[in-house]
C-alpha cells in the first residue's frame, strides 16, 4: 500500500490519496475529504514569517539590540536609579535623562568613523592591493596560505581593524582565486575565519577604542581617570606578553586545523577587487595630495616628538597618521573618491547608533543606576577577581553592543568607578575590557559582514573555526589577567 500526499497550491489544502498495490490488480485510488489548516495559526505563522522578514531586511540587528538595550537600561533606571521620581513621572525622568544624553558622544563617533574609513581606505590603496598579490603568490600551499593569512591578520589587526580586515579578506579572495585557476584545493573557510581573527587582537592595538579614548586630551571620562598614556594600556608589559603568546598559539591552532580540515578547490567569483590602478606612475610622480601627507605627517612628528609642549597619543593622533597615510597612498582625487565611496558604506552602523549608546549612557549616569550598579560590583569583586569579572562581563555586552567604541561608551563608566572604589589601576581595568569586548567577536556576524562581502564565504563558515580561536583567546587572557 502507497499512501501519497498532494498539495494543491491554489487551495493550500492537502488531501491523501490511498492505492492498493497488488501485483495482479490494478491500482484503484482511495480518496479522503481535504482537511483545512486552522486559519488561526496561518495567520499567525503569517505574521512570524513576515516580522522575521522586515527584521531581516528593514533593520540591522545591531541596531534592535541597541533598542532593546535601551529599553532595558530605562526599565532598570525606573526599577533602581536613585534619582527619578515614583511612578509615571519618574518614566518622564528617565526619557529627560536619555534626550540629556543622546548627543555626548558626537566627538567620539566622528574619531571612530574616521578610524574605520582611513583604515578600509588604505587596505584599498594600490601599494596593498600589490602586497597582498605578492602575498597571494607565496602561499600556494594550502596549510602555509592559512598560516600566513593569520600572521598577517594578527599584525595588522593591532596596527588598524579596519585596514586588517578589509585587507585580510581580499588577501583570501586572491588565494581562492589562485587556487581556482589552478586546480589547487584549499580550506577556504578556515582561511576566512583565520582573516577575521584580526577582531579578536584589534582592542589592545594601536586602533583599540578604549585604550585610545583614554589617552585622549579631554575625553569623555577624564574628571574620573584622567589621561592614561598608550605606555600603560597598549604598551604595556602584560599586553604585549599576552598577544605575543595569543599570537604563536593562534599560528599553532591554525596550522593543526588547516593539516585536518577538508580541502576542495574553492568556487568564487573571479571578478576583482577594484583597486586604484596605475600606483607605479603615481608614485614616480608625487602629485600635490601626497605632498600634503608627508607634510601633514612631518607636523605630526614634529609636534608629537621635537615641540617643546608635546603631546599624547589618542584617537585624533592616529587618525592624523592614517589621513596622511591615505593622501600618500592614494594621491588623486580621483582615487580617493573612489575609496572612499566604497569604504563608507562600512561607517553606517557607527553613525546610526552611537546616538543610541550616548542614549544609554546618559540614562545610567543622570539616574543613579551607574552608582547602584558599580556598589553591586565593588560587594562581589576582589582587587585580585574584578579584571576577570570585567573581561568575562565586556565578552558578554559585547554580543549585544557589538561596536567596541559604544561598548567603552556604555561599560567604560561602570569600570572606572568599580576601579577606583577597588583601589585599582585603570589602565588594567581598560585592558581587561578590551580583551572582553574583542574575544567574542568570534562569535559576532556584525564585523564580519565586510569580509563575508568581498570573500562570498557565509557567516557559518568561518565560524565553525572562528569558536576555537575564541576558546585559545580566553585562556591566554583569562590567565593574563589573573597571574600576570
């Protein structure tokens, strides 16, 4: 006996249809009456499709989540802040207090939108397109490829986040599109994912946003920790231990998976990166923008190193070096037009929604909620146990706040004041952040977007390796923070 099921899809009814097999018979059908699907739950499987439709396509995640966290921080303001009223006039407190705060960060957002675009600029630039040819060229081994590409990743990851990533995806395009011409198999995957472990090093780089703000003259949180020099943070003994042993286990873990994991000739779009083309004739030439960035980077040295006032090294100064790296590189207005127009587009989530950060920030701070949630903190943490919580908490709002920038906006206040109440140093407490927030972005689409983009890779693709780089970073800065 067969039972067969149709579906009419003018109706959407089904219907059943029996027949009796027999060898000696022929097959006579048995039919029952169509049933009907509760229009109910079709209108509510209706409404679900098209809700996660819109939220799919009308909105990006990272910005629901930054509604839904401000929400939330409203509904704790009201439930625990110290200063708004009772009832529904304290709702009015609150909206005051998030409008008070919704514009605080506007310096700020401008250093981190500078940041990415030169860095996603210059990774555009023709002198890298050339070296990541060169690059492409000498990793025709399948296990040195993904070697190389995670060196690479790490190095340039702690120089600028956004030139490593962009850079480090098309370094990968090219190898897949090698491989493809020659017949060669690789592991593509595991090479996307090896590119994007540059976000799980870029916070204690020289573009990590807390370390950076805090070295800044007049920075958002100066009346609580002042300015803590690159020396203390960045520079210091126990990050440069740390990334340094991050660094060879991360090459190990790279090169055990790349000798078992499966290999096949990659299948990608063999249309190129559009690079600013003719390099060599522009820098036989120097036009009048690359001389503005020499010079523009000669003021910068000389005011930085030989002025008799000095200076520190924060956000604007970096930013300076990058702007002049970006006229030297791309000397044309032509070229830089187009690099910026391409790199723009990658500046989007930091502009809609640091506001919204501000926003939060605001709230915690007018309301009191700041000083509830740093006394909570100071009653279960130790001078020795408060780094860890700080790491293992910034890994967690990190999901939620993917911007490193809006989560120092949001967490860095909390830190500062848990820091200090504990007798702490700050720089280790900003360290301790910045390794939360950059640890799980292994498990985070939201800046991987930009290579899944150029490399045609899915986000499942890489992060089937990018977890165990994850579980490698945690051991190595959980120890960090603990013995070190």
């Amino acid at each position: 006996m067969t039972i067969l099921r149709c579906l009419n899809s003018s109706t959407r009814h089904k219907q059943f249809i029996i027949c009796l097999n027999n060898s000696s018979e022929q097959k006579t059908p048995l039919s029952f009456p169509p049933y009907r699907i509760n229009p109910y739950f079709s209108c509510i499987k209706k409404t679900i499709m098209d809700l996660k439709k819109n939220f799919r396509s009308g909105v990006p995640d990272p910005m629901v989540l930054a509604l839904m966290l401000t929400f939330l921080t409203m509904i704790l303001a009201m439930a625990f802040g110290t200063n708004p009223d009772k009832g529904f006039s304290g709702l009015g407190d609150v909206l005051t207090y998030w409008v008070n705060g919704f514009w605080d960060l506007l310096t700020f957002s401008m250093q981190m939108v500078m940041i990415l675009l030169l860095g996603y600029m210059l990774a555009l630039s023709p002198i890298f397109d050339s070296l990541s040819s060169a690059l492409s060229r000498l990793s025709r081994n399948p296990v040195h490829g993904a070697v190389t590409v995670t060196a690479i990743a790490v190095i340039f990851g702690l120089i600028n986040w956004g030139l490593a990533l962009v850079f480090g995806a098309v370094f990968v395009r090219k190898i897949a599109i090698q491989a493809q011409r020659s017949g060669h198999a690789i592991n593509y995957p595991l090479m996307g994912a090896s590119a994007y472990v540059c976000m799980m090093i870029w916070h204690g780089g020289l573009s990590g946003s807390a370390p950076l703000s805090v070295a800044s003259e007049g920075h958002f949180l100066v009346a609580k920790s002042g300015i803590i020099p690159l020396n203390l943070t960045v520079f210091s003994p126990l990050n440069i231990t740390a990334n340094i042993f991050l660094f060879l286990l991360l090459l190990m873990a790279t090169w055990l998976m790349a000798r078992k994991g499966k290999l096949t000739v990659p299948s990608v779009n063999l249309e190129t990166i559009n690079p600013s083309t003719n390099s060599e004739s522009t820098f036989r030439h120097p036009t009048l923008l690359s001389f503005a960035g020499i010079l523009l980077l000669a003021g910068f040295i000389y005011v930085t190193f030989f002025s008799s006032k000095g200076h520190s090294i924060g956000l604007n100064e970096i930013n300076l070096i990058l702007f002049s790296l970006v006229l030297i590189a791309l000397p044309t207005v032509e070229k830089i037009s187009k690099a910026a127009g391409d790199a723009v587009g990658s500046t989007a989530g930091i502009i809609i929604q640091f506001p919204l950060y501000a926003g939060i920030m605001g709230i915690m701070q007018y309301s009191g909620l700041l000083n509830v949630m740093t006394q909570w903190f100071v009653s279960i943490s130790t001078p020795d146990t408060f780094p860890l919580y700080s790491f293992i908490s910034a890994g967690i709002v990190n999901l939620f706040v993917p911007s490193g920038g809006g989560q120092w906006a949001v967490q860095g206040p909390l830190i500062i004041d848990t820091s200090t109440a504990l007798g702490l140093d700050h720089a280790r407490s900003v360290m301790a952040l910045a390794y939360g927030d950059q640890l799980t972005n292994m498990l985070q689409p939201f800046w991987a977007l930009p290579l899944l983009g150029i490399t045609g890779l899915k986000a499942g693709d890489i992060f089937r390796y990018s977890y165990r780089y994850m579980i490698i970073g945690f051991i190595v800065f959980s120890l960090f923070l603990l013995f070190f």
